[in-house]
C-alpha cells in the first residue's frame, strides 16, 4: 500500500504532465540522477540505454528486472523527487511480466514508468491488442497493490523505427495513442517525432498527455510546447554527452599529456554534497 511520501510524489508527477512541459534529463544511475536534481529538475526519468551502459551491458534488456530494479532504488535513495523508470519492453512479452516488472520498479520506490511497443530494437512491434493487454497488466498490478496514481507511460516506435509508410505513420500512431489511452495508459510517448504541425494534429486527436524526446537540432522547448507537448525527454543524450566528456579528457589525458579539461569538471565538494551519508 502506498504510503504518504509516495502518494505525494505520484501526484507531484501527475500534476506535472498538466501545464507547460515537464522536462526530463534523464539519469543513469544516483550519481547523476543527484546532479540532474540539484538541476532543478521536477522529477526523474531514468534512461535503459544510459543504466545498461553503466553496468556493462549493450541496451534492449541486456539487464535483468532486478538489475534496474536495483538501480531505481539507489535512485530513490539519493533524490526527494517523483522517479519514473524506463523498463523498455516490460522485461517479458507478456503480461505477466509487465506486471512483474511493474511490481519490482513500485517495490523500489518508483511513481512510473515508460513501456513500449517494441518487441525488440528496431521492431517489429507488438500487436495493438497484445500491447494494450500489456498496458492494463501493469495498471492492474499497481492498482492490486494499492499504487493506483502509478503513471504508465506507453510509448511507441513507429517513427523512431520508421515503421510503415511514412505517409501512413501519423494515422497508426492515433490509432495507437487512441487504443493506449483506452487500456489505462496516462501518457503517450512519440519518441523521434519532431515536425511541429504533425505533433500539433497528434495532440488534437489523442486525449493523453504527449511526450517527446529532444534531439539536436530539433524544436526548443518553447516551441514543443506551441504545439501542445506535455514532456521532454533527453533519453540516453545525457549519459551520451557525460561519455563524450570523459572521452575527450582521456584522449587529452593519453595522447597529448594535458588535462586541461578538468577545470571544467563539477567542484568535488559539490559534488560530494548532492549525496548522502551511508545508510544507518
């Protein structure tokens, strides 16, 4: 059953998908899910690629449930913010293991999650009628447990894996966030669709809060939200970028004995700061 302080973040979530865009830079593990918070981010979303990266793993559930599970506990432990976890496929086709999935990430405090369609990297997806059995699987579990504010974040692939005619995508995905919305779902994720009108024409036609993911080059903040978008995601760009950092001062570090790029690090007393203490 939940409790007060979970109950409080869940609506925190909740209530954020309400207004101009919640902005996720996503975490890799509680070190920088500490820093994205100190930020001042408004929640946390976790990143699979990022998190598999971290623990040795390629992305596309190389890890267990019970890997990130663990992760998103570590999370909770170090921010006093809303953590919504990216759980890929579910861990599992069927639905069963949605809920599986779905009860290990609320055991280690998370208030969401992102599930997608994807059976695999790349497609093909699942069945609408199969996914949306996924979807209520998870919303089922969460509400069996007490959790009914749980956020289930459905997303789909079609324009990330370029699914279908590209004529024909926009429809499929109406007709998709339309179907998600009626198993239960409380967000429609459109990762990889950028063009502005046709975000405008999704949000008109589908009743659930659409969420993106912000890619170089694309539309600000600003103007995601002039069409309607509810929720930025960075993905795996910040566990990306932080890499392409400590790349670039090994290489310095290596190949030409300089080290000037730590200047530009994060103060280690600050740093040191965003932590607790040992567990007691």
């Amino acid at each position: 059953m939940a409790d007060d302080s979970w109950l409080a973040k869940a609506k925190l979530f909740r209530a954020a998908h309400d207004g101009f865009p919640l902005v996720l830079p996503n975490a890799w593990d509680a070190g920088s899910a500490a820093v994205i918070a100190n930020a001042g981010a408004e929640a946390i979303a976790t990143s699979s690629a990022g998190v598999s990266w971290s623990l040795g793993y390629r992305d596309g559930e190389q890890i267990s449930r019970d890997a990130m599970a663990e992760v998103v506990r570590r999370i909770v432990r170090v921010v006093d913010l809303p953590v919504s976890v990216d759980v890929e496929a579910g861990y599992g086709p069927e639905p069963a293991d949605v809920a599986a999935t779905v009860t290990a990430m609320l055991d280690a405090g998370a208030v969401g999650v992102n599930l997608e369609d994807s059976r695999r990297p790349g497609g093909p997806l699942f069945g609408v009628d199969a996914q949306c059995a996924r979807i209520e699987a998870a919303k089922n579990a969460a509400s069996a447990a007490g959790f009914g504010d749980f956020f289930v974040n459905a997303r789909t692939d079609v324009y990330l894996f370029q699914i279908g005619e590209p004529c024909g995508r926009l429809d499929e995905v109406i007709r998709l966030g339309r179907a998600y919305a009626d198993a239960g779902a409380d967000g429609f994720f459109v990762p990889w669709l950028l063009e502005l009108d046709v975000l405008g024409e999704l949000v008109a036609a589908v009743s659930l809060p659409v969420n993106v993911s912000a890619l170089p080059g694309g539309p600000s903040v600003s103007e995601f939200a002039g069409a309607g978008v509810r929720r930025i995601s960075l993905g795996s760009g910040m566990a990306q970028t932080a890499m392409a950092a400590a790349m670039s001062t090994a290489r310095d570090a290596l190949r030409q004995g300089t080290f000037d790029r730590i200047a530009d690090a994060l103060d280690f007393a600050e740093m040191n700061g965003f932590l607790p203490g040992p567990s007691r």
